[in-house]
C-alpha cells in the first residue's frame, strides 16, 4: 500500500493544500503565506501534518518525515505500511 494522493485546494492567495491518504492516516501538505517583516510582500511556507482518525496532528518538516512517522505508526497497528 503507497500513500496516494486525494486531493488538492488551490486559493486564490496562492495558497494550497495537497492531501494524501494511506490507510486511515491522512497528510496534509499546506503551502502558505508568511508576511514579510517589513509589512510588504511575503513569502511561501510549507509544512506537512500527519493527521490521525481520532483529529490529533503532528506537524513535520518535509513530506518524507511525516509519510515515515505514518508508516512507522501503522508497522505498529500491525497495518501493511
């Protein structure tokens, strides 16, 4: 079983979020805007939540990690990762 990817919102910001599934674990890759410190412009800041069926998240750092800490809590159900 491979993480798939289920979906993607595109705002009109710019943002995004892209959301993959595997299992009943859910990640959610959300791009979003960061001001700049002098109040003009921003920048693109991405970060990757692992969610679990039960709502509670954990926020990684790059899309690797949080897919290997999912896999790593399905080993541990006794789920095909």
């Amino acid at each position: 079983m491979k993480w798939e990817k289920i979906g993607t919102t595109v705002y009109a910001t710019g943002e995004r979020t892209v959301t993959y599934a595997k299992g009943d674990l859910r990640i959610e890759s959300r791009k979003h805007r960061i001001p700049h410190a002098n109040g003009e412009g921003y920048w693109m800041h991405t970060n990757y939540v692992l969610i679990w069926p039960d709502g509670y998240s954990r926020d990684f750092y790059s899309l690797r990690l949080a897919m290997t800490a999912g896999n790593e809590d399905l080993e541990k159900r006794g789920e095909e990762a």
